[in-house]
C-alpha cells in the first residue's frame, strides 16, 4: 500500500513539473516594454490648519473603543500622478472613503473610484 502511494506520489509530482513555468519552452522577452504602470496617490489629511491643500478630511471621529481608531471614517479626493511628486501634473483623482472597522489592530475598509483626466 505504501509503494503504490509513493508511486502515485511520484507520478502526481512529474505531471506538476511537466505542466509548471520551470519546464516549460514558452519564455519572457524581456526587450518587449512592461505591460503595466504605477500611479501614485497623494493624500493629505486636513489638520484644522491646511483647509487649502487638505485633499482628505475625517467626518466621523474614532468611538475610543480601543486604540486603533475604531469607527473612524474618512472621505477623500486625492490627486492621482504618475511619480511621486506631490506637484506634478495629476492624470486622474481618487475619490471616495475608509473607515477603521476593528478594535484590536488597525484593520481598514476602502470604497473608492479612480476618474481620469
């Protein structure tokens, strides 16, 4: 009984190899340009002293169930670019909201859409 779970084993193992990336001819051309891109969110929580370049704000306050801001909730319209200075031109805006929604770790819940210029 052993040799013939070992011997299935062994075929279920050589039919994994066959069938994965290692064993296979079909190979990257790393020449071709990457198929994907990175974007940059810029978020800055206003703070009562920054109204004019605030692009997030707190509408719903922590319940002080805890220490990890449970019941916090946040809304936002952030300024989406293509590197990560804050200046550049943005390409699109991420607008919506989270909010904390666990009392013994910072856990977090986020609703959004991203509109392109």
């Amino acid at each position: 009984m052993a040799h013939q779970i070992s011997k299935t084993l062994l075929f279920f193992f050589l039919f994994v190899l066959l069938l994965s990336d290692t064993v296979s001819s079909v190979r990257i051309n790393l020449k071709k340009p990457c198929k994907h891109f990175i974007l940059h969110i810029h978020n800055v929580a206003y703070d009562s002293d920054n109204a004019a370049n605030a692009t997030s704000s707190t509408v719903v306050n922590p319940l002080g169930l805890g220490t990890f801001d449970f019941g916090k909730i946040v809304i936002f319209d952030n300024p989406v670019t293509m590197d990560e200075n804050f200046l550049s031109e943005p390409v699109a805006r991420a607008q919506g909201f989270f909010f904390y929604n666990k009392k013994s770790t910072y856990n977090t819940w986020v609703a959004c859409t991203l509109n392109g210029y």
